[in-house]
C-alpha cells in the first residue's frame, strides 16, 4: 500500500454497477486497458484515487463516492484518502449491469416501480420520503440525470393528468411541486462538472409560462452536459433574452422550454427575436407542450430531439453545421 497504515476497508457483496453514459464507457476503457487487460492507474501502483476513478468511467466524482459509502464498490481510506483497487474497479464496471438503464430482469424494481413511490411521497408532501426514493434509486444505479427523466419527469406528467381527470386536488399538486422544488434543488450540485466549458446556453421560457420545474431540470442536465449555463427561467420577457444574447461570451445555443401549450405562440415569438439577433447561434425548443419535431421546427427551432440528455450531442452537431 503506498503512503501509510490502511484505514476503514469497505467491501459488501453488492450490485454492481455500469458507468454513467454506457456508450462513452467502452471507448474510455479501451483508451484506459494494458497489456494485461487491466485499468491503468497513472502510477501504476494498483489503487487510485475517487477522482481518478470517476474522471476514468466518465462519471461524476459522487457516483464512485456514492457507491464505496454504501458498500457497493471496495475501497479503503489511507490517511484520509480513499483508494480503489484497480482490478476492483474493473470486476465493478464488467459484471452485468443490474441498473435502472440496463437493469438484469427481475434483479431490480424498474423504474416504473421507483416512479411510482416517489410519485406517492410528493403527493404527500413528503420531501425527506422523496429524497429517500431517490438516493435509493441513486444508490442501485439511477443516473442523477436518469432520475430528472426517468423518475422526476415522468412523476409530474402523472400528477398533470390526475389533477385533470379529478383524482387529486389542487392542493396536493401544489404539494407536490414544492417538493420537486426542493429536489431539484438537492440534485443540481450533482450536475457540477469540473474543466472547460463548451460554451454558454441560454435556457428561457416564454412570457406567462410560469411552470418552472422543467426548465431547471433542464439547465442542470445541460450543465452535467459540460454548458455553462444563464437560466433565465420562467415568463422571460423577449428583450431580457436579447439582453442576456448580447451580453454572453461563447454562445453555444439558446433553448426554449414551454409546458403551456397555451405558451407556444410567445415561445415562437421568442425564437424569432433570438434569430434576428444572432442569426448564426442555434435555437432549440421543446418540453411538455412540444410534442413532436414538426411542432419545434414550426416554431423556428433549428432541430429537434425530445430527450433533454441528447440535447448537447444536438446542439454540437448544429454548431459544426454552422461552421
Ligand atoms: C406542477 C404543475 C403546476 C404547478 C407549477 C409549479 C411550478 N413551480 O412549476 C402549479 C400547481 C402552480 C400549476 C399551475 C397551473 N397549471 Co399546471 N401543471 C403542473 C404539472 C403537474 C407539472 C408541470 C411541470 O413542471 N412539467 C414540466 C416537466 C416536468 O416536464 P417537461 O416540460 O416535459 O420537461 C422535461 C422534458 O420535456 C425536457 N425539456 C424541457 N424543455 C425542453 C427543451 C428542449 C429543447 C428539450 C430537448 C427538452 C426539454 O426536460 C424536462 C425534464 O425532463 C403539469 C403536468 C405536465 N404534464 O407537465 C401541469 C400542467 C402544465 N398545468 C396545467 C394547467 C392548466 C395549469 C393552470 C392553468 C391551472 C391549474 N392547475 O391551476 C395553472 C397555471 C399556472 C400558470 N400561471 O402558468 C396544464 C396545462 C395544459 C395545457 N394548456 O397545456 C397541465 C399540463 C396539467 C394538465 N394535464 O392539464 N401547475
């Protein structure tokens, strides 16, 4: 063991886990394999470091802190620092996932389970229930981003149409907003990224959308995407998103978010005052009351996709279109 006496050592048979955004996970391992088939630790000791870990699966640095706190990955803590044995790592991220995305069949609640209790926690008001539902579902493999659009969304969308058909009251979607409000809040550092920006998007609803949970959702899946990020929020007034246009550095694109389908004409109004300001800058809109690519494209959008995570592959493919 290099540098000291070995600490706490955590090692519980578990699930095992996949790394976040499995499609990067292959190429990352191929670049980080030796001869031996092995992970390469930079010094070659055979343990690294929490960050090294993360920074080689392309995960957040909590992912893997998450994981050696429950149990699920071992580690041991040499003078304050973690360590992760390398061929740990490797058996943690070959073993079949048993995951929300790619979960084993029958291993594990699917994410319509998970939905469905913490549904029932907002509806209570609940916010410590809530939160339990999502670290549980964080810690057998949700994604912070998988719960946003797995979980979160999906959970809201259910509470919409209960409201409509009345089987809840309105008090209880009050309810149950203000505990999203409160996880979003309690998820959005999860989403912080270290290094360099891609550039600067600019999220924004239009003037009288006032259903704000979507677009902060967004603006941190965004963030998590490598964007620095100007979050205006809901009911912007047209010259605030000019103003904000003028003022930012490298804009990489502005996105639109509209719930209201009541909202789509002030969200295409807001689209064209973008375009005459920056005509080159590539305008994206979506959310709840854009269902499909031919009603974003109608409102001047300049693509379209309807999972947020695919949002930033969108937006650099625009920018090198544009180039
Ligand atoms: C919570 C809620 C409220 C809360 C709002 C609290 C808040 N701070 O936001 C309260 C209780 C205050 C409220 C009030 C009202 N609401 Co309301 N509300 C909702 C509910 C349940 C969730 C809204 C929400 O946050 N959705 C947003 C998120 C969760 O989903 P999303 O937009 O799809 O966003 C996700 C993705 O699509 C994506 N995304 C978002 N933007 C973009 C952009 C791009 C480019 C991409 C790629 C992806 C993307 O990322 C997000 C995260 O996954 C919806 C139900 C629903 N179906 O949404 C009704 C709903 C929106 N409300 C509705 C109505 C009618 C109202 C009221 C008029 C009446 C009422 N209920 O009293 C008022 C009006 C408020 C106002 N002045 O605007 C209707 C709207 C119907 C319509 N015309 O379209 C809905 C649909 C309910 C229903 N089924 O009838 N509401």
């Amino acid at each position: 063991m290099p540098g000291g006496s070995v600490g706490e050592f955590v090692r519980v048979p578990v699930a095992p886990f996949q790394a976040h955004r499995g499609r990067k996970l292959g190429a990352r391992l191929a670049v980080g394999r030796g001869d031996a088939g092995a992970l390469i630790a930079p010094d070659d000791s055979g343990q690294i470091s929490l960050h090294e870990a993360a920074d080689l699966l392309g995960v957040h640095y909590m992912t893997i802190y998450r994981r050696v706190r429950l149990g699920i990955l071992p580690a041991r803590k040499v003078d304050g620092t973690w360590l992760i044995d390398r061929a740990d790592l490797e058996r943690a991220t070959t073993t079949t996932p048993e995951r929300g995305r790619r979960g084993r069949r029958g291993s594990h609640p699917r994410a319509s389970s998970w939905q469905e209790r913490l549904q029932a926690r907002m509806l209570s008001g609940d916010v410590e229930g809530s939160w339990q539902v999502i670290e549980t579902a964080m810690a057998s493999g949700f994604e912070p981003d998988e719960i946003y659009v797995r979980l979160l969304t999906p959970s809201l969308h259910a509470i919409g149409a209960s409201w409509e058909s009345g089987r809840i009251s309105i008090d209880q979607e009050h309810l149950a907003s203000s505990v999203a409000t409160a996880l979003i809040g309690r998820l959005g550092p999860r989403f912080v990224r270290r290094g360099r920006k891609k550039g600067v998007v600019i999220v924004a609803m239009p003037p009288g959308e006032r259903h704000g949970l979507g677009v902060a959702m967004l603006a941190d899946i965004l963030a998590g995407a490598g964007y620095e990020i100007l979050n205006l929020g809901p009911d912007t007034p047209t010259e605030s998103l000019v103003a904000a246009m003028r003022n930012a550095g490298s804009l990489a694109a502005v996105v639109v978010s509209v719930v209201d389908i009541e909202r789509r004409p002030a969200a295409e109004r807001l689209l064209a005052a973008a375009h005459r300001e920056r005509p080159s800058v590539p305008r994206l809109v979506g959310g709840n009351a854009i269902s499909d690519e031919r009603a974003a494209l109608g409102l001047g959008a300049d693509g379209w996709v309807a999972d947020p995570r695919g949002l930033g592959d969108l937006i650099e493919a625009l920018r090198a279109r544009g180039r």
